[in-house]
C-alpha cells in the first residue's frame, strides 16, 4: 500500500499582503512535499489563509471595505504568491469558507461542548490585537507587547473558556517524549519551559457585539468563535473532518511548517484540542525563523518589506527559492539585502550551475560523434552518492540550506574535473570523459528537482535536445 504524507505550511493571516517571509515558509514546505513525491507517497500538501479576527475587521475597515471583499482581493495575492513560485499545494483552504472550513469549526465546537471542555465565565485582562492573543505580564516588554511593539487592550467580556489545563500533563508528556516532535530541539524546550509555568484556560470566544468578524458559536449567536480556535481546525477541514474520505487516509498531519511567532498555539492549544477530540497528534511541528532585511526586523511602520513579486520578476522563481533556501538558516533568523541576493545569484547560479550546463553542452556539440550518456566512472560515481545521500538527509533533518551545498559539491567537483581532464581536447578518452560529465548533470538535475523544479526540467530538456539555453543569465549591479 501506497505510503501518505501530510504536510501544511501555517495559514498566513491576510491582514496585509504576502512579503517575503510568507514565501520562505511556502518554499520549505514545499521542498519537503516534493520530496516525499519523489520518494513515491501519496502526498497531500496545504497552504490556505486565516482571515477572520479582530486585525482583520480593523484593517478592512481602514481600506473603507467590506470585510469579506478586503481579504478576497489579498487571499487572491497568496494563492498568486503560491502559482508564481511553484508551490505544489495539493490545496488551498480559506477560512471565511463556509461550505468547506465552517462545518468541521462547528462540529469540533460542539464535540469540545460535549465533552465538557468549554464553559462560560467573566474575563478580565490584556487582549494584543497583533497576536489575536490573551496576554499577560511575562509577555511585555516596557508595556508592549514583545513581537509587535504595542500595548495591548485591557478588557473584560463574558467568553467560553476552553479547558487547556485539563491536558496539560498529556501535552507535556508528547512534547517530552517527541511524540509530537518539535523542530529544532531549542523551540522544543523553549515550550517545555512555557508548560512548566502552568498552561491557563483560554478563552475561546470573542462577544460579537465587539467581534462581528468571525463564526459565530453554534447555540450562543451572542459570541463569535475565537480566530485560532477557528483557524487552527484548517488542518482538519480541509480533510472534510469528521467523516471524509480525505481525513480517514491522512490524519495525522506528518509536518506543520510554522514560524517560530505562532509556536505556542501549535505546541499547546492545537494539541489540547486533539486531545479532547481522541484524535491523533501531528508528528512533528517544524518551526522557522524570520527574515531581517539588512540587519532589521521587516515591518510595515519601517517600510522594509520585500515584495517576492519584484523580486520573481527580475530573477524568476528558482532564483528567489534558492536564496531563501541556501542563504536563510532553515530553522534561524536569516538576513535579506538586495545585494546578497545578487552575490547568490552570480556565485551559485549564473557562474555555478548555469554555467556548469552550459559548459557540458557546448562540449558536447562540439564532439563529433554524438556522445553517448554513458554510465560514470566509478571515482565520479562514488562523489555523487556520497552527496546524494548527504543530501537526503540533510533534507530529512530540514537543514535545506545545508543539502544545497552538497549538491554543489557535485557541481564544482564537475568544474575541477572540467580543468583537469580538458575534455575538449582530442583524446582517446575524450568520449568517456564528456559522456560523465553529460551523466553527472543528468544527476545534478534529479537532485535540484526539489528545490529548483522549473530548472530541474530545463536541465533535462536541453540534454535531451542538445540544446544550449542560458538558465540564470548573469544580473549586473
């Protein structure tokens, strides 16, 4: 029987438009579902946006727009950020959905009711609008809150209540024992040590007389579900949870993909709600750092943000997935300049493997006869196993950045054993010495596919044609 994969990245909030940081998370996740394709599972791959809250219905109204027509135009721009970058999402869900998302948020509602899990009671305390999160004093700095710089709302409303702490010691016992596995091991015990202060109940429900901009609670139209006990359920409804086909075959999710800012929901409050509903918990949880542009941390007020559109323009989109693929740490902070950009581009791509293709193919129509595409010789071989193996696991372990420079390992041992055997000179082995290096880019194709999917495929249609296209023309500054 075929092997299922499941993998989602998190559901961007549309407040505002699609940045580069969106696409770093698309671009990861999406090397782990190609992956697994290529390995021969049955892969199911989710992207989606969340687009109900109280940041949402604020920044709609500051466009002079109706909530619904505001996140309509901006989940558009996502799901146009996901065709311009090759992203084989088997899906997209959206949360203002009501035929697929809205029925699995209410049937998980009324199962946590069911269970005993959800009551009413007073609330009264610090609500960030930036987190669309209940806070408290350990999680401002001056004040503020300590990820988006402002002071939060003080509050008190009547809610629902969901019961985290009754799962406090089952979600600990899966983080401790990696049942649900988090990655990398620091964002693992940063959650330990968030659990071992004590998980609090939550509130779950938001009145709708200040929250009009949500699902409303089955049996209580006084109060309008809360944005993540809505949003996180994505990974459910998607799979037409409780009864569809779809989630009978993949539930457990195998990997979310999520940044490291909305770990705490994942690793605490999505598990709590498994929990209650006897589900299965997803395996493993890998968490992302930030983009800083030139040092700072990107932000609307700075107005540092990178728009991955130009950038897709100007340098298509295997060169922006490379960047944020080899120069972004896969599970650190990373830092974007225009210029380092540029560096990859003209290092690694035109001067490296573009030209590394160009180079064997002008070889090649230069040959006479035809050479054939015969297999290595046992040294070239045993380079390129060693690095394919390398790379897979580099790939297994989510170190993205690392498997790319062993795949350029293969490409610049070519380029030495380009000056050393001086294949274009007349020599009885001549034959055998092109016919390895035609082989090995044969190889360097299957192994980019992941990564670089559209060059993956130019690569084999021009060894196929012997043909000679430049595929990262050189960008000058």
């Amino acid at each position: 029987m075929e092997k299922k994969f499941y993998i989602s990245t998190a559901i961007p909030y549309v407040n505002a438009p699609a940045h580069i940081g969106h696409a770093l998370e698309f671009v990861q996740a999406d090397v782990i579902a190609r992956w697994h394709r290529r390995k021969g599972e049955d892969t199911f791959f989710l992207t989606g946006t969340d687009e109900h809250g109280a940041k949402i219905a604020k920044a709609a109204s500051q466009q002079n727009l109706p909530p619904q027509k505001f996140v309509d135009g901006i989940a558009e721009q996502f799901q146009e950020l996901a065709r311009a970058l090759n992203i084989s999402n088997t899906d997209f869900i959206r949360t203002t959905d009501q035929k697929r998302h809205w029925p699995s948020v209410e049937v998980v509602w009324k199962e946590l009711q069911k269970k005993g899990d959800l009551y009413e009671k007073e609330y009264e305390g610090l609500y960030c609008v930036g987190c669309e999160a209940f806070i408290t004093q350990k999680d401002l700095a001056d004040g503020k809150c300590k990820i988006h710089g402002t002071e939060p709302e003080h509050i008190k409303e009547r809610n629902w209540f969901f019961r985290l702490s009754k799962y406090e010691s089952q979600i600990r016992e899966a983080l401790e024992k990696d049942i649900l596995r988090i990655v990398p091991e620091t964002r693992k015990r940063e959650m330990l040590s968030f659990i071992s202060e004590g998980l609090q109940d939550v509130s779950f429900s938001r009145p709708r007389k200040d929250l009009a901009w949500g699902i409303p609670v089955p049996g209580d139209d006084t109060q309008t579900i809360y944005v993540w006990a809505d949003a996180l359920v994505n990974y459910l409804s998607v799979l037409e949870y409780p009864d569809g086909k779809k989630f009978k075959k993949y539930w457990p999710a195998d990997i979310h993909v999520v940044g490291k800012d909305i770990l705490r929901f994942h690793a605490t409050i999505w598990p709590g709600i498994l929990f209650a509903l006897n589900l299965p918990l997803p395996r493993v949880i890998f968490v992302h750092g930030f983009i800083n542009v030139g040092g700072e941390k990107m932000s609307k007020s700075l107005g540092n943000t990178v728009d991955p559109f130009q950038l897709i323009e100007e340098y298509g989109a295997d060169a922006v997935r490379y960047f944020l693929l080899r120069e972004i740490p896969s599970a650190e902070d990373g830092d974007f300049t225009e210029e380092k950009f540029q560096e990859r581009y003209n290092a690694d791509l035109a001067n490296g493997l573009g030209n590394l293709v160009a180079r064997v193919l002008k070889l090649v129509l230069n040959a006479q006869p035809p050479i054939p595409k015969s297999a290595l010789t046992p040294g070239f071989q045993k380079i390129i196993d060693k690095n394919k193996r390398a790379c897979d696991k580099a790939i297994e372990e989510f170190r993205f950045n690392e498997a790319l420079v062993f795949i350029w390992n293969v490409i610049r041992y070519c380029d030495r054993y380009i000056e050393r055997e001086r294949p274009w000179e007349k020599h009885e082995r001549q034959e055998k010495r092109i016919g390895n290096l035609l082989f090995a880019i044969q190889e360097i194709a299957r192994l980019v596919a992941s990564f670089l999917p559209e060059t993956s495929q130019k690569i084999l249609q021009q060894l196929q044609t012997n043909t000679s296209q430049p595929l990262f023309p050189r960008k000058e500054t």
